[in-house]
C-alpha cells in the first residue's frame, strides 16, 4: 500500500542505491511469476537484516500487508518513480577501452530510463565505430555532442593521468553526474554529483574480510 510519498530529496544515499538493488531484485521475482514478497525475503536476496528492508521501504512511504507482503508490481513501479526520470536521461562513457566497452554491454537494454548513447575516445581506430548500438566520437567533439544529444551523465574509463582533466573537460560541456572508474580521485564542483569506484580498494576491502576470516577459522581450529 503506497502513502502519501511527499518528496525524496533527502533519501540517504545508502536507502538509494539499495533501493536500486531491491528492483533488480523484484523484477527477477516477477519475471518467475511471483506477485508478493515479504521483508525477510527481501533481506535473504541482498544478506542483508528484514529491519533494514522494512526501514528503506518506511522511508518511501510504502508498506505490506501482514498476509501477502509486499505487491511487487506497485514497489518495482514506486523504486522506479523515485530513481528514474520521468523523461528518461542519458549517459556517454569517456574511455571506449575494454572496462568502457564491457560496460556498454553490460548495461544495454538494461533500463529504458536511463541509456548510453554516446562514447569517446581519441583512438583513431574506434572513432566511427558502433558498439552495441552506442557510436564511438573523438574526444575532441565532447561538448558538442554532449550539448546536442542533452547528455546529463558521463561514466569516465580513461587512464588515470587523464582523468581530472576529463572531468574538466565533461563539467564544461554541462555534465550534471559523473562516474570516475579510474583510480585517481578527481575533484568537480558541488553542483556535480561525483561518484568514484576505485575496483583495486574494493577488491582489497574484499580481500581483507577474506583473510579475517580466515584467521577466525584458523583460531577455531586451533582451539
């Protein structure tokens, strides 16, 4: 059941990005014919606590019912009003290297409200090519794309010595949102909203639990 949703401008971040993992959740349960879920059902999909699950929904205003749970059509649709733009958005990525180029695969098709439609890059030997539908430009024609086809996101995949200026480059052309994939943390203005994804720290955070749990094992063992 929906209430009143009033305004989402202060979501915590953490409630947006796993309420983006809750529809992609909800829509694989759907596509295998399932109408409701509960709380706990929720939580097992992303290991994470029901609490947690009920608080993220209370915070859009939306509840279950002690009998059936959650509708799912309503909360994929509600998850989508929140996070989609109403007339849909678009997004190019910097870099059509092997992580831009994976990406765009990845991503194709995956969400009509927000779609990839330009790349860059200043390799001669890409310009002018298509991938998976997405027309590859040379750098050089960043701004004029950009302001053509109303581009507002940009996902950055270049070397790391050249990102800060890339992302000049990108906030100069009018770019609302980044996403720098590279390791080399860049800085933009407040009016830009900066999300950075560095995958050797994530990969030495995974790593670390992995070798605590280890030692947990191991002290048990020697137990």
């Amino acid at each position: 059941m929906m209430e009143d949703r009033g305004t989402f401008d202060n979501l915590p971040h953490k409630t947006i990005a796993r309420l983006s993992q809750y529809r992609r959740a909800l829509l694989l349960c759907l596509s295998r014919g399932k109408s409701h879920i509960f709380s706990h059902e929720i939580a097992s999909i992303q290991h994470i606590t029901p609490v947690q699950v009920r608080r993220d929904l209370m915070l859009i205003g939306y509840s279950g019912t002690l009998r059936k749970g959650y509708n799912i059509k309503e909360l994929i649709n509600l998850i989508g009003n929140i996070i989609d733009s109403e007339e849909g958005i678009k997004v190019a990525i910097v870099g059509m290297g092997n992580l831009g180029r994976a990406l765009i695969n990845y991503f194709s098709g995956k969400r009509h409200k927000l779609s990839i439609i330009a790349g860059f890059d200043t390799n001669p030997d890409k310009i002018g090519n298509t991938m998976n539908g997405v027309p590859c430009y040379s750098a050089t024609r960043m701004r004029e794309i950009i302001e053509k086809e109303g581009i507002q996101i940009a996902i950055i995949t270049v070397p790391a010595e050249n990102a800060s200026q890339t992302a000049n480059e990108l906030v100069a052309a009018g770019i609302k949102g980044l996403l720098n994939y590279t390791p080399k943390p860049i800085d933009v203005p407040e009016y830009v909203y900066l999300e950075e994804y560095d995958m050797i720290t994530t990969l030495e955070k995974v790593a670390f639990y992995v070798k605590m749990k280890t030692l947990e094992e191991e002290n048990i063992t020697t137990i």
